[in-house]
C-alpha cells in the first residue's frame, strides 16, 4: 500500500491542514491515517477509471466497509490489486488480445491473450511477444511454411 501511494504519509495538522513526509516504515494496518490516505487515493483511481468494472465493485466495497479497519484494510488491498491487474496491466497484451509470441525454444505462434498467456508470461521469461503486424512482419522475414 506504500507504494500506491508513493509512501507519503499524510499527517494532519489542524492550523495548516493536510501535510505529507516520506517514511516507507509506517504501519499501515495500525494507522487510521495512513488507511484514510489509501481510500483518498483509490477514490482519485476509481474516478480517473470509472469504465473499469472491476474497480467499480472493488470500490463499492471500500465504501461498504464503513468505519471497520480490518474490512476497509482488505477493501483496499483488493482494489489496489484490481487496478495492478486491470488498469496498469503487467502484462504486454489485455484479455482476448491477438499476438504472436516467440517462445524460449525458438516456436513461433499465434495466440489469444488470457490468463493461461499470463501464467506462461510470469513463468517463461525468454519469451519475445509481437503485435499481429509486428508477427507478421517478423514471418515475413524469419519463418518459412513448407518446402519449395
């Protein structure tokens, strides 16, 4: 949660409002402060993606959580998973994309973007994705089909 919010921890200060410092080793779980932070920032999240379903429900239950740290400190943590999964996307390719991929061994095939492509992505480093023009650029000048 440190790092969605780039590990600023808000501190308020009633004469000049909210103020920020930097300090990774503040307890997030123990902080009403810190929480109120990351459900300020998941809400800026939430409205800058308001297409995003998965963030919709993830934040109907921040809001649900009312006033119950441990269930607002889980809310959050699946909302902050969403948004890595859906909105910042790790991976080269959203759900149901095509691309070409060049495995470690040196296969070269078409696929469809889904979660078993994002297994093999965690799991298989060597491996080089294309496009669909990017692949069929490449099968132009690297793979050959047959015998002439």
């Amino acid at each position: 949660m440190a790092e969605f919010i780039n590990n600023e921890h808000p501190v308020l200060n009633e004469s000049i409002g909210l103020q920020h410092y930097q300090d990774a080793d503040l307890s997030f779980n123990t902080d009403k402060i810190w929480l109120r932070a990351v459900v300020v920032k998941c809400m800026y999240v939430n409205a800058e993606h308001k297409e995003s379903m998965s963030l919709r429900s993830e934040w109907e239950a921040i809001m649900d959580a009312n006033y119950d740290n441990h269930k607002l400190y889980d809310a959050c943590a699946d909302f902050i998973q969403a948004y890595k999964r859906d909105i910042v996307r790790p991976y080269p390719f959203a759900q149901g994309m095509e691309y070409f991929v060049r495995d470690a061994n040196g296969e070269f095939y078409h696929a469809v973007w889904d979660s078993i492509s994002e297994t093999l992505h965690d799991r298989d480093k060597g491996n080089v994705y294309f496009t669909l023009d990017e692949g069929f650029e490449y099968m132009k000048h690297h793979v050959w089909i047959g015998k002439s």
